[in-house]
C-alpha cells in the first residue's frame, strides 16, 4: 500500500468553536423561527442541538440573533437531536 495516506477523522476547512448557546433556524424561504442550541460554529458550517430535528428541512437559514440576517445552510448529517450543517 504505497502511497496511502491515512488521515484522521477532522478533515474540516475551518477551525471549529466550541459553544453553548442559542441560535435560530428559519425554514429556507420560511417565516417560522425555531430556537436550536449551538455546539459549534465555524466559517463555513454549524453544528446545532434541536427539538424534532427531522422536521428542518435539508437547506435552512441559521441566525444568532432573531434580528440577524443569517447564513443559508445545507443538512450534512443528522444524529439524533444534533444536526451538522455547511454554509452555502
């Protein structure tokens, strides 16, 4: 196996920040804001903590305030109540 590079589970292209705090997810094109709970936050993606994750739809608005203008996002993965979502 020449020339086989393994790497490590963190592949990301941005440092992550680890926190705890509440954030906002709007429906892409949607009106209805819903409170999530932020993990971590980096340039280009989210990891949030939310109730009836199956319900938020693949792409979303994510907001750190309900007055921000907020990031479009696309669903990577979802884990139970967790969701890890890139910025588009």
């Amino acid at each position: 196996m020449f020339g086989s590079v393994r790497r490590g589970r963190e592949q990301r292209k941005a440092t992550r920040r680890k926190l705890t705090t509440s954030g906002f997810v709007r429906p892409d094109g949607g009106f209805a804001i819903r409170t999530c709970t932020v993990i971590d936050l980096s340039d280009t993606g989210v990891q949030i903590t939310i109730d009836e994750p199956r319900s938020l739809p693949s792409t979303f608005v994510f907001l750190t305030s309900r007055a921000a203008k907020g990031r479009r996002a696309n669903v990577k993965w979802r884990r139970g109540s967790q969701i890890g979502a890139e910025f588009i």
